[in-house]
C-alpha cells in the first residue's frame, strides 16, 4: 500500500505528541486552555530551538531545518 493513510505515516506525529505529553502536559497539569496554549508555545519553542534530539545526531530541529535549507538554496 502506497500513499495516504499508511500505518507509517503517523510514527513521527505519534512520536512528537507522546514526547509533548510526558515532558510538558502531565508534568505541568494546566488548569485552563489559556494557560495550555501559552505552555505548548513555550515548548515547542523550547523543542526545536534548545531541545537535543538524538535522531538529529544531538542537534537541535531548528539548526538542522535551516542547515538544510541554506543548503538547498545554495546560500551555504
């Protein structure tokens, strides 16, 4: 089976909400939506701007996507 609705699709989303959960939401345990928008936002921040991911060679997301990006616009 090719295309959409592959089981191996979702792995990456599946991966990155399990990730939000156990290290943000359950921890923190908001009390509001407000307070759980303002928590996500600050984390993804944290995530992809100061978060090491061992996948990315102990990089962080927001290094490798620009890295890459220069590099294929050829500003590198």
């Amino acid at each position: 089976m090719d295309g959409r609705g592959r089981a191996f699709d979702s792995i990456f989303v599946e991966r990155l909400w399990r990730t939000v959960k156990y290290e943000d939401i359950y921890i923190r345990d908001y009390a509001s939506l407000p307070a759980l928008t303002r928590g996500l936002e600050a984390y993804f921040r944290f995530y992809n701007h100061e978060r090491y991911h061992q996948s990315l060679d102990y990089a962080v997301p927001a290094a490798v996507h620009f890295a890459v990006k220069e590099h294929v616009l050829g500003t590198c």
